[in-house]
C-alpha cells in the first residue's frame, strides 16, 4: 500500500499515485503494454483475484509486471515525505528513498526496541518502558517458562509410557513370530531376516577394537571368565538370540577349523589381522561376528561370530 | 476497516465533492458514518429519459476488501427500471459484480447508474416483469416510469389517470403501493390488476 498523500511536501503529479490504492507508489511496478503503475502490494493482490490491469482490464499475469522506468524512479525518490511518527514528534522530512533508513532509527518510533536498564535487561518497546515493570515482567516470564516446562514433563511422560507399550508390543510380536515360524516357512525367513538385522544394528552400535597381541588367546577360558563375559554382553545389548551361541563359541572345542587346534592357529596365525573385531567393554575380550567378517574364509569363521578371551593385549 | 480501503474513500469523497458533475448537481455522495464504511449517493435521472427530473437516493457500503472488491450498492428511492428491482432496488450491473475494476471509483460508479438509467439492458434483467414490459410495450413502460419518478423520486411528471386509478383500488381498501405495483404490472388495466389483487 502507497504514501498516504498528504505527508508529502508540495503537489505530487497524479503519474506517481497508484490507481489502487490511491497512495504515492511504493515499490512501483507496471503493466506491460498499457504501462500503468502501480505499488507492487496492491497490483499482487488484485492480480490475485484476477489477472487483469485494473484500469483498463487488459490481460495482465504476475510474470508480465515489470520495473517502472529510472524516470519514474527518480521522481518518487525526489518526493519529500514526513516521517512515519510524525504524530509521535519527530519533525523531520526526507526524500521517499531515505525514508526507510531513517526508519530504522527513528528514536520517535514508539515501538523502538530498548533495553530496560533497571536491571532486568529484557528488550521492550519504548512506549511500554514507562509503566515497565521489572519484577513483574520477570515473574511472567518465569510463569511461562514455567508452563512450558510443566508440558514439556506431561510430554515426556506420555512419550515414555507410549515408548514402553511400544516396546511391549514388539516383544509380544516377536514371541508370536518366534511361535509361527516353526510351522510356516515364509514366516521363518521374515523372522530371519528380522534377526538378522537386529545383530546388525548391535554389531554397528559397537566400537572397533584392536588386538595387539594375539598370542595372549585363552583357548580354553574357565567357567567363571566365561560367566563375567557373558553378564557383559547381556548389558551390551546382544540380542538374545545370539547370546548362548555365541558364548558357546569361546572355547575352541567349538572355533572353526582354522582355529580349533594349537596346530591350525599357528599355520593361519597370519589371518588374524584381518578379522574385524568389536570391543567388550571393560573386558580383555574381543567379539567377531560373522557379518562383519563376511570376508574370512570358512574355515575361519562360525554363525554367528566368536569370542575371543584374552589374557592381555586389548586396545 | 483495513487502511487501504478508508484511504481510498477518503480521497474519492473529495474527488467527487470537487467534480464538476456535483457542480451540475448530477451526482451526489455524503458519509454517513467516520469509518468511511456507508455512504449515501445520489444521482439526478437523466434528460430525455423517463427518470428526467427525479432525484434517485443509493445504499452505498464499503466492503472491507475495497477496492479489491465492489461497494455493494442498491436503490432506496423506488424505481421502474429492467435492471433494477422494483421491490428491494438491487442492481444488474455488470462492473458492481464481476466487470469491476480496483481503479474505478464511487464516481465511476454513480456515472455508470446514471448510464444505466439512460440505456436499459431489457436482455440482461433484474426485474423480469419490468423488463417484460420494456420490451413488450415500450410507451406503456415510459408511462409507468415517468409516473414513479413523480412519485418516488420527486419528478414533475404527473399522470392523473395514473393517480386516479390508483385512487379506485385505494378505496377498495389497497394499500397505495401494492396497488401501484399491480397496475403497473399490468400496463394499467385496472380489472386485470383488480382480479390479481383480490385473487
Ligand atoms: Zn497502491
Ligand atoms: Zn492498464
Ligand atoms: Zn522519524
Ligand atoms: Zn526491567
């Protein structure tokens, strides 16, 4: 919407006011073949209703408008206009483009942000400062803050008590696949694919760990070791399915060929480097599943994965 | 009332009270409240017409979304017109409806009425039995126009064989306008306007 006239200094030419309007042109732009002009605001929005020039109802669409010319321009630069707080004190008259930047410091501008300096700091317009309350203001703001801690809470428990259905839910959907892929093939292979992914996940929310002395191997870890492994792994997340397997596969009575003989490990000792291995925390132990090592040959692996107990060695 | 809309009333209020149609008394706008929403319009009907001498008094409101959209406007003087309504003064017009344009003005406005009033458009109807009449009967329908400016619009045509009519069916115990409307609907033939009313 245009310059309300008369805050202009003088008689303004009728070329410069828009049609729509009826305001000084503000951010002018025309028609393209009648050439009437008009503020882009007002023009956008009757184009909005419908695409014609509203003088002389030519067809006229948004992509058609074009730039008024520099002659145009520069008359409406040349205007002088009174501030928009003209009301509110400030005296001052400037050209129509020096308009805007004045704007922006007008002191008069009774919506000019400050900061209080009672002490709350907050930033308030100028014409609340007067009856500006520090406390007062605070204590809303902390009645609010407040508000939206309190739902903030209500959320987060409703989120925990869904999360924990959720969770419920999946459990009993998994002890129903667990019960259906006994009598249904394709259920089997969903359910392990299913399985599959989950050791997956796990095995990518584990950390890399490096061995730097193979030679510290227990082949033959005892009960006890065996135990505090295991309880570590449960609190690692290892999916249950997996867990008695792969505690099994710690002692070489059960390692694949490869390994299973003081012999075999000396002949492939080479190969070792080249398992990836994932860290138990806190342990002298290491974990190699088999889908992270789809690369070793078969005699150096087992469904699904090893551990390995150390004696020292485990960075 | 958004600002647009009573900035622009504001400056064609004053684009009318300075025209030279007001010095000529054709036209005639005055606000009725400040937030420029209702205004009052006159036109003066145009010579050579049937309307010649008539002073025609409009509801003009401004719809919020002016000039975007167009004043709503009807007759509130009485008028026999094809194109506007005899019973509640709405108007046909195209550029009231969708013809109009956010540059065009109450001015344009009043001056396109008083067009109107000079060039009825009978194929483009508001008031069917008007309009049947115009193209039916065309002496019979400037007759019954003259006569209701006389007595609506204050015009200086008076018709006593109108009047007298009228006058029969009064003492028949009709109201004057509703007798008015059946006489005029039937090209003045009191017994078919007699048989209607009483049917
Ligand atoms: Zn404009
Ligand atoms: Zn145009
Ligand atoms: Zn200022
Ligand atoms: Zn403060």
């Amino acid at each position: 919407m245009g310059f309300e006239l008369n805050r202009f200094q003088g008689e303004v030419d009728e070329e410069l006011v828009c049609p729509i309007c009826s305001g000084v042109l503000e951010d002018p732009i025309q028609a393209p073949i009648c050439e009437h002009a008009f503020c882009k605001s007002c023009i956008t929005e009757w184009i909005s209703r419908q695409p014609t020039c509203p003088v002389d109802r030519q067809i006229v669409t948004s992509p058609q408008l074009r730039q008024v010319p520099r002659i145009i321009r520069n008359l409406l630069s040349r205007l002088c206009i009174t501030c928009d707080n003209a009301q509110y004190g400030c005296t001052r008259v400037l050209k129509l483009d020096a308009l805007a930047a004045h704007l922006e410091e007008c002191e008069h501008n009774p919506k000019r942000p400050l900061p209080c300096e009672q002490g709350c700091g907050l930033i308030i317009p100028k014409d609340e400062l007067k009856d500006h309350n520090c406390i007062k203001e605070l204590r809303a703001l902390i009645h609010t803050q407040q508000q939206k801690l309190n739902e903030f809470q209500q959320e987060f428990t409703e989120q925990r008590f869904l999360l924990a259905e959720q969770r419920r839910e999946m459990q009993l959907l998994k002890d129903f696949m667990r019960a259906m892929r006994i009598s249904n093939p394709s259920m089997r292979a969903i359910a392990d694919a299913m399985e599959r992914d989950e050791v997956l996940r796990w095995s990518n929310s584990l950390q890399r760990a490096r061995v730097t002395r193979w030679g510290g191997m227990i082949s033959t870890p005892d009960e006890i070791l065996q135990r505090m492994i295991k309880r570590t792994l449960t609190e690692m997340g290892c999916p249950p399915h997996i867990l008695d397997d792969l505690m099994e596969n710690c002692h070489e009575r059960r390692w694949p060929p490869g390994l299973c003989s003081l012999e075999t490990r000396q002949n492939n000792r080479r190969q070792y480097e080249n398992y990836i291995c994932k860290r138990v925390p806190g342990k002298q132990a290491v974990l190699v599943l088999s889908c992270d090592n789809p690369h070793m040959g078969e005699d150096m692996m087992v469904e699904p994965g090893l551990v390995m107990i150390f004696a020292h060695g485990i960075e | 009332m958004a600002n647009i809309a009573a900035q622009r009333i504001k400056r064609e209020f004053k684009e009318v009270i300075k025209s030279e149609e007001v010095a000529k008394c054709a036209i005639k706008l005055e606000l009725l409240n400040d937030s420029y929403t209702e205004l009052k319009g006159e036109i003066a009907g145009p010579p050579d017409t049937p309307y010649e001498g008539g002073n025609f008094v409009l509801e003009i409101r401004v719809p919020e979304t002016y000039p975007f959209n167009p004043p709503k406007v009807r007759f509130i003087t009485k008028i026999w017109h094809p194109n506007i309504s005899s019973v509640t003064g709405a108007i046909c017009l195209d550029i009231l409806k969708d013809q109009w344009a956010a540059a065009m003005t109450l001015r344009t406005v009043l001056l396109s009425l008083q067009a109107l009033l000079s060039a009825a458009e009978p194929d483009d109807p508001q008031d069917a039995v008007v309009a049947r009449q115009y193209k039916e009967n065309l002496e019979m329908f400037k007759l019954t126009a003259k006569h209701w400016t006389n007595v609506y619009a204050g015009g200086p045509f008076v018709n006593s064989d109108c009047d007298d009519k009228i006058k029969r069916l009064i003492d028949m115990g009709i109201e004057e306008h509703q007798a008015r409307v059946a006489l005029s609907s039937y090209n003045w033939v009191l017994e078919r306007a007699t048989e209607q009313l009483f049917s």
